[in-house]
C-alpha cells in the first residue's frame, strides 16, 4: 500500500539531485486541487447518504484545502478548525461511531491520519540526531521527507474519500439511520 508513495519520494529526491525538481516545488501546486477533490467527494457521499463520518471528513479536507492554498489567517484558523471539528466528533461520537463501522474505510481515514501526524512530527524535527536519531541524515532529507509524507497524507485523504464513496454506493440502506434512535428508546 505505502510501496508507490515511498517510490514517488525516492524519484522526486533522485530528481532533486540533480536539480531539476524539489519535493517542495512538485507537492505544493498540486496539494490543493487533490485536497479540493477530497473535499467534494466526502461532501457528495455526506449529503447523499447522510453519513456523519463524512461530513466531519469534509470539514477537515476543506480546512487542509483552505491551509495548503496559504492565504492570510490559515495558520491560525486551522487551529481554530480542528479545534472545532475535535469538539464536534465529540459532541456526535455515538452517531460516527455507527458511521465507522465499515473497517475498510476507517482504514484509510486512519492511515492518512497517522500520515498526517508523522508528517508534523517530521516537521518539528522530532528525528533529528540530538532528539530521536530514527532516521540517518535527517537535517539532509528534512524538508523532502516533511513534503512528501504530507502529500502521501492528502493522496491517502482521497483515497479515503473514494474509497467511502464507493462503499456507501454499494451498501443498503442509510447509515445514519443506524445511530438514530428507534421509537422503542
């Protein structure tokens, strides 16, 4: 699963070596449209099956598209966004938790999650050598690895969008009905 996003950081690095492309320079222009995309997908799938899962994955693809696009007040309102979004997943936990029954998408949320979070964690340097020396020549590869775990990040966000489209097209029924209560509570 993760051999064709180590493949695509290999090649770009290899590139970068000899000066013709930078992690950087091919992940931040192509960041927004696969983050809008994901944004749209989750949003379709929410509306159309009245999925609470998705539509808190909406909230937070259109808060990383707002963050990649890098207009004034992002830094911040991604802050701000999460915070939100942390406070809503908890007030409707009984609702997503129904919603997330299907492993094979929470899968995908989870794993781009955990890319998400090593991807931070890269950036803060948290592997340097007088931190956590887990990765060799660290202060070399910094911002290749930082970049490319970020966009392997927001590919797995899509993926995650698709995957839950294609999941609620072939399931029964609503999935939100499940987390409704029945007349007899």
């Amino acid at each position: 699963m993760l051999i064709a996003p180590a493949a695509l950081i290999t090649l770009i690095s290899i590139a970068g070596q000899f000066g013709k492309l930078t992690m950087k320079s091919f992940a931040e222009p192509i960041s927004p449209p696969i983050l809008a995309l994901a944004t749209v997908i989750f949003a379709l799938t929410a509306w159309r099956r009245r999925n609470p899962l998705c539509w808190v994955l909406t909230g937070l693809a259109f808060s990383f598209t707002c963050r990649e696009i890098h207009f004034y007040g992002t830094h911040k309102g991604i802050t701000v966004a999460l915070a939100v979004l942390a406070v809503w997943t908890i007030l409707w936990r009984e609702r997503l938790l129904a919603a997330a029954r299907n492993i094979s998408h929470s899968r995908w949320v989870a794993a781009s999650a955990f890319t998400y979070v090593l991807s931070k964690l890269v950036e803060k340097r948290v592997f340097r050598a007088e931190r956590l020396p887990l990765i060799p020549n660290e202060d070399a590869i910094h911002i290749t690895l930082e970049e490319g775990m970020e966009l392997v990040a927001h590919l797995l966000l899509l993926l995650s969008a698709v995957m839950g489209a294609w999941i609620a097209s072939k399931a029964p029924g609503n999935p939100a009905e499940a987390s409704r209560p029945t007349e007899s509570d």
